[in-house]
C-alpha cells in the first residue's frame, strides 16, 4: 500500500503519544527493511500548497543519520534541524516553536547517535575556527558526564555516556529557554522527547 501525505485534517487527528509511536514503528520498519512505499512525485504535487508535519526533530548533521529515511517517513510528514552535536540554540528553538506552535507539530524529539565526532572533539577539547564555538554548546554534557576512565574520545564507555547526557541536557535547556514550547507540553499538546541512534544497526532508542 503507498503511503498518503499528512494533510490537516488527519495532522489535527493526532496527538503527542501517537505520533511517537508511529515514529518509533517507523523505525522498526526501517531496521526491517520493510518501509512503506511512497509515490513521491504525487507527494510533491500533494504537499506543494501547505504542509502538516507530524513532529519536529532536532538531529545532529551527520551523512549516516538521514533522518527521514531513519524513521520511515515521506516529505510533508516531518522537520528536521540539524547542527552538528544536535543541541539547541535561538534559531533551532524559534524553528521549533514555529514547527509546532505555528505549524501544528505534535512532538519535538532530540535525536543523537553513537560515535558522534561532535561530541568525540567537545571531548578531546578541540579548537579550530567556528568549531571552537560550536564544541562549547556540547561541553556542559562532557564536563557533567562521570568516568572512572580517561575523559577523552580514547574512551568509548564515556563517549557515549555524554552522548545521552548531551540530549538529555539539550530537552532540559528547550524548556528553559522556550516557554513557549514549555506551556505546550505542560497542557500536553507536544511531548518533548528524546533518543539515540545507533549508526551500526539503524535502531533508535529513547532515552
């Protein structure tokens, strides 16, 4: 069966639980390998006067993460910001409140993945033009992470322990720094949720 677009009617029909479900299940589809079928030019013609995404998600830039791709959806169905490290920032926090105060989305979910070079280098302390800045938005998860082991990218164990606790931090600074989005889950129309992605099977786990 090909899958449909998302339109209004059935966007308005959904609620935050729903649409995680149907994001994980899509998910499970994609580590399967039994994805739906999509007719992608009839989702363009369909999708060209409006769009009713399902939910927003906040990844980080790596090429082995495709977002879409990952949670089996088509175009129209989802937004996607990505930064390298997937933390929030003005800008990513204005597209989100777009996304679901504006646009209607139901669920902000801040995606990280294993073996994150971001997080490996907020790690290993590096400096190096723009990326000095952009590393210091991921060392409070490095400098809050606990280890027996070296704190550097040389331990695997701690790595993905700052991996997860980046995300973590990244909701919690979404509902400081946007009360907009805030009083939204409060009154439960979004959920605010979070994961990681492994890049050696394709699975997504919530955290």
């Amino acid at each position: 069966m090909i899958k449909d677009i998302i339109n209004k009617e059935k966007q308005d029909a959904l609620n935050p639980e729903k649409v995680l479900n149907e994001l994980l299940a899509g998910n499970e589809r994609f580590t399967g390998n039994k994805m739906h079928e999509r007719d992608f030019s009839s989702q363009i013609a369909q999708t060209s006067g409006g769009q009713w995404p399902q939910a927003v998600v906040l990844s980080c830039i790596d090429s082995r993460v495709p977002v879409e791709t990952i949670f089996d959806q088509g175009i129209g169905d989802i937004f996607v910001a990505r930064v390298a490290g997937n933390f929030e920032n003005t800008d990513i926090l204005g597209s989100m409140e777009y996304s679901c105060k504006v646009a209607g989305s139901k669920l902000v979910f801040v995606l990280g993945h294993e073996a994150c070079g971001a997080v490996k280098a907020a790690c290993d302390h590096v400096e190096l033009g723009n990326i000095t800045h952009l590393l210091s938005n991921i060392e409070p998860a490095v400098s809050s992470t606990k280890t027996d082991g070296e704190r550097s990218s040389k331990n695997d164990s701690f790595v993905a322990d700052v991996i997860e606790n980046n995300v973590r931090l990244t909701m919690e600074r979404i509902r400081e720094k946007s009360p907009i989005l805030k009083e939204m889950e409060e009154k439960g129309e979004i959920k605010i949720v979070g994961g990681v992605y492994s890049i050696s099977n394709g699975k997504v786990s919530l955290l």
